[in-house]
C-alpha cells in the first residue's frame, strides 16, 4: 500500500506531524451490499484528480483511484451484510473506518496518526476499536484531500464488489446501482425477493420480505 516506497522515507516527505490521515465511507445508504471505509495517507504532491467522489465520473473516480494507490498509503476496512443488521448502519460504518484505520497503522507500521473524517460525528467513543485522534468535517471529501481520497477509494472499492456480486445475482441491476434502492431495485425485489446480500434491518427490504 506505499507503491514501494520506504515507509521512512515517506513519513519524512510529510509535514506538519503527527501525521494526517482522512477517512470516509461509501454504502450508509444502499439496501444491499456492505459499507466500506477508506483511510488515506496522503503522499506529496497530492495526487492529480482527487475530490469528494460524488463529484466525479467514474472514469475520473479509476484515474483518481490509480494515482490514489501508487502515492499513498491507505487501508480499508469492509464490514458485511451481517454485521450492518446485527449492529445498524451507523454502528457497521464507525466499524468500518475503525478497520481501516487499523489496516493503514499495519500497512505503515504506524500508529500515531490524527485523521478528518468526512461528516459530523466520529468513531471516538463510539467504537471500542478507535483509538486515534480524530476531527469530524462536514462536507470534508470535498474540502479534505485527504478526505476526497478516502472517498475515492471507498467507493471505488465498493462498486467493483457490487459488480461482481450482480454476476451471482443478476435481476437486481447492483452493475448498475450498487445496492441502491432504484426502481429496477425495488422491482426486483418484489419479485425475487431478497437475497442474502440484502440489509434485512433497511425497512424496505423488510417489508418487501414480510410481503413474500
């Protein structure tokens, strides 16, 4: 996750200490599929491209990704289906950033980062697993570049598992919509009904079940 540079030597090249890492999510909303966070480190320059990634096109979101990979250091944490119902989506999201935070400390060798997390409210007491510092940002991935390239690789990330997972069930159009509750979604799920891949603790999907 360093594109093969010395860990040493990229710590060196950032500034000011400790150092700054952003974290964002992709996949609170989606009736299917899991949520995904990102945390990145950037390296210096920042990489060409980088902005919240709701702003994008995909095509600027994978030439985002790529310089995003080869100039910094990054983790990712995925929490799935099951623990999104077992725990609730705010909880399944505070979880994933709190992994993917403790994938960049195991990547870097590091653990005394501060991070920016995109929205208003962090996992600091909220998930046993946080232990970093930590400042919420509204509207952070678009203010953040550190933020904006843990928005990039978040869902970048997650829409290449949506894909794939529309091979294994292909009526619900998630090549298309990730998980999200679109009109050809929710067709779907009124006639096929979910799918273990589906967020049984979203009421829509719920209430399509119970409907079966």
């Amino acid at each position: 996750m360093l594109s093969g540079t010395p860990f040493a030597e990229f710590c060196a090249r950032q500034a000011p200490q400790p150092l700054i890492v952003g974290v964002d999510e992709a996949g609170r909303g989606p009736l299917a599929g899991p949520v995904v966070a990102a945390a990145v480190l950037l390296g210096k320059p920042v990489p060409k491209g980088v902005d919240d990634s709701k702003k994008l096109t995909a095509k600027a979101r994978e030439r985002a990704e790529q310089a995003i990979r080869t100039s910094c250091a990054f983790g990712i944490g995925i929490v799935d289906v099951e623990e999104i119902d077992r725990l609730n989506i705010f909880g399944a999201t505070m979880l994933a950033m709190s992994l993917a935070m403790e994938k960049l400390c195991a990547a870097t060798g590091r653990d005394d980062f501060s991070t920016l997390i995109d929205g208003n409210l962090t996992p600091q007491g909220r998930c046993e697993h946080w232990r970093w510092q930590a400042e919420a940002i509204v509207g952070g991935d678009g203010l953040e570049p550190a933020i904006g390239a843990a928005s990039i690789l978040a869902k970048t990330y997650r829409d290449r598992l949506m894909v794939e997972a529309a091979q294994d069930h292909p009526h619900y159009g998630w090549e298309r919509n990730k998980g999200y509750g679109s009109k050809e979604h929710m067709e779907a799920l009124r006639l096929h009904g979910p799918t273990p891949l589906h967020r049984r603790s979203f009421s829509p999907v719920a209430q399509m079940e119970m409907a079966l």
